[in-house]
C-alpha cells in the first residue's frame, strides 16, 4: 500500500507510486533469480483500464471533497 501524507498532493502521487512500483518490480526480480515465481488468481474476472484524472476532475474534485 502507498502511504499518502497531508504535505502530498497530485504532484507528488506519480512520485509515490513509482517508488512502490520499483519496490514491487525489485521483488518479482528476486523471485525470478530464486526460481520462486508463483502465479496468483486474478482478484476480478473483469478487467480495468485507469487513467489519471484530467485538470478539471482535480479540481471538481478539489472543490467538492477537499482533496489534493
């Protein structure tokens, strides 16, 4: 899980979910070199496409909720 301070915002998120994903990526690597790799049931049958929100969901978003 991503920790997520006050003092982060919409600039700093990029930032905060490259570094878990080198973290992740560093563990599927050692796993490979250890021969360890194991396959997992995918949580949903249905499959996602995400994006991140436009200027203007940040700041409907901002207004509405209050969130960075």
């Amino acid at each position: 899980m991503i920790q997520v301070s006050n003092e982060d915002s919409f600039n700093t998120y990029p930032y905060l979910q490259t570094a878990k994903a080198i973290e992740l990526l560093d563990n599927v690597l050692n796993d490979l070199k250890n021969d360890d790799l194991q396959q997992k049931e995918p949580l949903t049958k249905e499959s996602a496409l995400w994006s991140y929100p436009t200027l203007f969901e940040y700041i409907k978003n901002f207004i509405k909720f209050g969130v960075k």
